[in-house]
C-alpha cells in the first residue's frame, strides 16, 4: 500500500536529461494555486542548457512542473516544456470532493454473500501491491 501511495502522491521522477551532467539544474517552489477546483501545491524544475545550431551556440530551456494536493495527498497536473516550445499537460479533470452518494451504492437486486474466504490474506495485498510496483 505504501508504494501505490507514493506512486499517486509524491512528484514523479525527473525526465531523463535533467541532472547537472546536462545543463544547469535548478528547482523553484511555485506555492499554492487552484487546479481543478483543488488547492494545489507546485515544484518546477528547470534544466538551461547550451546547444549548437548552424554553428552557433544558443541557450534552452527546458521544464519539469509537478502540481500536489497535500490535503487529497494526490498529483493533480505535471507540465513537461520542450526546447521546440511544445508543453505536454497531463492530470485530472472534472474533480470532485463531493461526489453523488449514488455511486458508493450496491447496484439493484445486489445480495451480499458470507463465506471462509471473505477474509484478506497477505497474499492478496502483495499481489495488489505488485500491480502498482515500477
């Protein structure tokens, strides 16, 4: 349980090729803003680096940006920047902290059945826990 926590709570990884081997690495602390409807919180890390082009040296940019509900412990956006300009956006849409009540309920005719085996092993939560493992 714990990794599926940290694998939906904790910022990703890093993209390859932001380490100080490739450029200068720097982190910024974005504070709070509203995503979604939720209270988020953002890193963004920022990777400048100097590249050549038609025998001129040129400076780029590129961004890694995590947004995190620490009240929900969820990643609610990440926002990957490119050197060509393009921003890849990914996380939730359509949030919400108050659901309809009708979705937590059995469907019709749904009768609950007792048996030995209603019980959890721990079989079952190693085997859940290998569904969230990298």
């Amino acid at each position: 349980m714990e990794r599926a926590a940290h694998a939906t709570a904790e910022p990703p990884d890093v993209p390859a090729g932001f380490s100080d081997e490739d450029g200068k690495v720097s982190v910024a602390d974005l504070g709070d803003k509203t995503v979604e409807g939720i209270r988020a919180h953002g890193m963004r890390t920022t990777l400048l680096y100097a590249k050549v082009v038609l025998n001129k040296t040129i400076q780029v940019t590129r961004i890694h940006e995590v947004w995190i509900a620490p009240d929900l412990k969820l990643i609610v956006r990440v926002i990957d920047g490119d050197p060509d300009g393009i921003e890849t956006v990914w996380g939730l849409e359509k949030v919400s902290l108050s659901p309809d009540s009708a979705l937590f309920q059995p469907p019709a005719g749904y009768e609950l059945q007792h048996s030995k085996a209603d019980r959890f092993t721990d079989h079952d939560f190693d085997y859940l826990d290998s569904w969230f493992s990298k």
